[in-house]
C-alpha cells in the first residue's frame, strides 16, 4: 500500500455504495422485527429459578422462632388442627412420593437470629438437614439493633453454607395485620424485611418473601382492616388459615 498524506494512495480508494434512502428503510425494519423478538427471550433466560430441585434422601428443617415452634407442634391447640411444617410434609409424600424427603424444624419462641446461631451446631446439625429454611424476624426487628441484625443474619446464612446445606431465606410477616401500614411496629418489621431481602440479593440464595405474601393478602380479604384474625389469631402467631398459607408459600420453593 502506498500512502500519499497520510490518505490511501488513488488505487486503493475504498468503494462506495449508492443505496436508494427507502432500501436502507426497509434493511433496518428487516433486522428491527426479529430483535424485538430476541431480547425478551435473553432476558427471560437470565432470570434465576429461585426454586430448590428435591432430591432423593433430602431433608428439609425449618429454623425459627415461636412461629415455626407452633408450625412444628400443631398449636397453640385452640387455634391451629395442623401446622405447616406437617402440611408441607404430607404434601410432598404425595407430590414426591419417589424422593422421601423428610421434614423437620428446630424453633424456640422469642428467639432472635444471635441465638439460632448458638444453638445451630448442637440442635441442627445433628439433624443433617440437607436444606435449612430460615423463618426468623419479628422478634429481632423489636429488639436488636438493625446492624448487629445484618451482620449476625449473613453470619448464619455463611455458617449454613459453610456445611454444603442448602438455605432458603423468608422475610419476617407480621405483628398486627392491618394493611395500610398503620399497625404499630409495621415500620420496624419493614425496615428489617428489607435487609432480609438486600442479604438475599446479595448472597444470591433462594428466598421465600412471606412478609409480601401476607401484606398482598391482607389487601384482598381484609377489607375491615382488622389486626388480628385474618392469618393470625393474635397478629403474630398464625391460625390455621395462616399455617396452610404458609405450607403453601414454602412449598412453592420447591420442585
């Protein structure tokens, strides 16, 4: 190649095309149409499956408080016939029958995330669960301060993982079911559902949002407005409506 002031020498001029301005038009829509089609379908694709494939022998254990203690035990046994730790495990004999997958839970009423991390190598380990659900919150958002809350929930999460054990992570529900966010401790219970919900961003782990779930439901049958007697018979506490909404929210993170 030649080169005359710093431009390509005459015989290596490049070519150009004389295209008609309605052909450029129609090559732009041509090549538009079937990139409209392609991008939702890469954006579909990068979505994570936030559900946890069972296996065979897996063992599932549900970790919290007074909340999960009832869930375990059936009670309190005025208010509730069946809890949802049973409910999730009679489903799965039927859904999974092939797999058979036990489910079990470790809960202490009052508990607060510190103290499932004092007893997690005595009282559940020993259990091997394959899987841990984490349901803990309500306690912690009235008593804790928000940071030692964060720091002492990715420290049990990393204790878990640090067994090869699966977590599934639920924000907190509630102390009073009114809707509109008028109920005492409704900012607190906010406030720390979403650190439940930037912990799971950010560990990128399954995650089941009851605090949601139960908000949305509260505004479809919940029309009085009511604190208590929706979900809850005091609140707090779940009714069995409450447990069977529950064993319905778990069972969604499973397939």
């Amino acid at each position: 190649m030649h080169l005359h002031d710093g431009n390509l020498a005459p015989d290596r001029v490049p070519l150009r095309w004389n295209v008609p301005p309605y052909w450029i038009l129609f090559m732009r829509k041509l090549f538009l149409v079937p990139l409209c089609l392609l991008v939702p379908v890469l954006f579909a694709g990068a979505q994570t499956d936030d559900k946890v494939t069972l296996k065979k022998g897996d063992r599932i254990l549900f970790f919290g408080d007074s909340l999960t203690y009832y869930g375990g035990i059936d009670g309190p046994k005025n208010q509730v016939t069946k809890g949802y730790v049973k409910i999730v495990q009679e489903t799965l004999d039927k859904t999974h029958p092939d797999l058979g997958v036990k489910v079990d839970w470790v809960a202490t009423g009052g508990h607060v995330v510190p103290q499932l991390i004092a007893r997690f190598d005595k009282d559940v380990l020993p259990k091997k669960p394959t899987i841990i659900v984490i349901q803990i919150g309500c306690n912690d958002a009235r008593r804790l301060d928000k940071d030692v809350f964060k720091k002492s929930l990715e420290d049990l999460i990393e204790r878990i993982q640090k067994e090869k054990i699966q977590v599934i992570q639920c924000t907190l529900t509630s102390v009073g079911e009114k809707h509109d966010g008028t109920n005492k401790d409704d900012p607190k219970l906010e406030e720390f559902a979403e650190i439940q919900r930037q912990i799971i961003k950010a560990k990128n782990i399954p995650h089941n949002d009851l605090r949601k779930a139960f908000v949305d439901y509260w505004k479809k049958n919940n029309p009085g407005n009511k604190g208590s007697g929706i979900l809850t018979y005091d609140g707090n506490h779940w009714n069995q409506v409450g447990m069977q909404f529950v064993a319905d929210q778990m069972l969604k993170r499973f397939k």
